[in-house]
C-alpha cells in the first residue's frame, strides 16, 4: 500500500524519512494532489542506472538497424 502523506507533515521530516525504505518511497501531496516523491538513496541510483542501461541498449538497437548486426564471429574478432 503506497505510503501518501500531505507536504505539510515534512514539518516533522523525521516521521517522514523513518517511513522511507528501499521499495517504498513516501508520496506527498500537496493540494490533495501528488506532488513529490521521496525515495531511499540507493533505490534512487538503481533507478538512474536502470535508465541509464535502457537508454545505451535503445541507442545499440537503433544502431543495429542502421548499420546492421554483427553474427558471433564478427562480434568475437572484436574483442581481440
């Protein structure tokens, strides 16, 4: 169940930030609406990694259509 809570509650940002764990981020809203999310710090780097991978396999992908893809043994005669 997400964990919402209003802005206003990071008056007493302790409570705030004990309810905070890997996998479960704290939503805030702000007007009744969502606004923010505060996330664990590694949960945060695993996020920008996991971009960070897809964006350089999209690129790969898109290459790949372009110049064509390299069988096995092209991709082996590469590494030497």
């Amino acid at each position: 169940m997400p964990n919402i809570k209003p802005v206003s509650d990071l008056r007493n940002y302790n409570e705030v930030l004990r309810d905070i764990a890997v996998g479960e981020p704290v939503f805030l809203t702000k007007n009744g609406r969502g606004r923010y999310a505060i996330v664990d710090i590694e949960e945060f780097e695993q996020t920008q990694a996991t971009l960070k991978l897809l964006s350089a396999l999209v690129r790969g992908e898109a290459s790949a259509k372009e110049q064509g893809y390299l069988d096995i043994s092209e991709a082996e005669a590469l590494k030497d």
